[in-house]
C-alpha cells in the first residue's frame, strides 16, 4: 500500500495529518467490505502490517492504533464473494426439510 510506503521511506513530515486528509479513499475498500464502522480499524491493521516490513507501527507514526482479535483479521482475507457464491450453491442442494431450517434462522 502506497500510505505505507509513504511512512516507511519518511516522505511525510505530519504523518496523522496525511492519515486525516487521505482517511476516507484508505479506507473505502475496507468500508466496502465491512461496514462504515470497522472498515478503518480493518485499513489500520492493514497498513500495521505493512509497516512491519520498515520497522515501524501505528503508534510510532502517532496514528490511531488498533487491537483486532487474529480471529477477526484472519476473516479479513476471506474472498466474501466467493463464500457468499459456495453458501447460495450448498443452499441450492438442500432438500425443502433442510431448506426449511436454513431459512428459519
């Protein structure tokens, strides 16, 4: 991610300024996926990981940090579309007993 790389070759003098002013186009991918709410602690995580790989961290660059479960970031790298598709074709071979339940919860 270009914010990271950004961060980790200190081409930015106001980090959390720059977080502020490009937050929103950061984090819309992520907001897309989740919701409003959790979208940017998922686009923080994001770039945590990122600047791993120049010895930095959210709260050396003094942004916003983040405390995600792993549980909760190993979801994030699940194509929601696919699953979505795999759900509706599983759905398709149940018989209408097995519909019945499903669609009861």
């Amino acid at each position: 991610m270009l914010f990271a790389m950004i961060c980790g070759f200190g081409e930015a003098e106001d980090v959390p300024d720059l977080w502020v002013q490009h937050q929103v186009s950061l984090c819309e991918d992520f907001v897309h996926r989740y919701s409003e709410q959790t979208g940017p602690h998922y686009a923080l995580a994001d770039i945590e990981e990122l600047l791993t790989s120049y010895n930095l961290s959210l709260q050396k660059l003094h942004l916003p940090t983040v405390d995600l479960p792993a549980s909760v970031l190993e979801r994030a790298n699940f194509d929601v579309v696919e699953e979505q598709a795999k759900a509706n074709s599983y759905t398709m071979q149940l018989n209408s007993e097995q519909r019945n339940v499903v669609e009861s919860y």
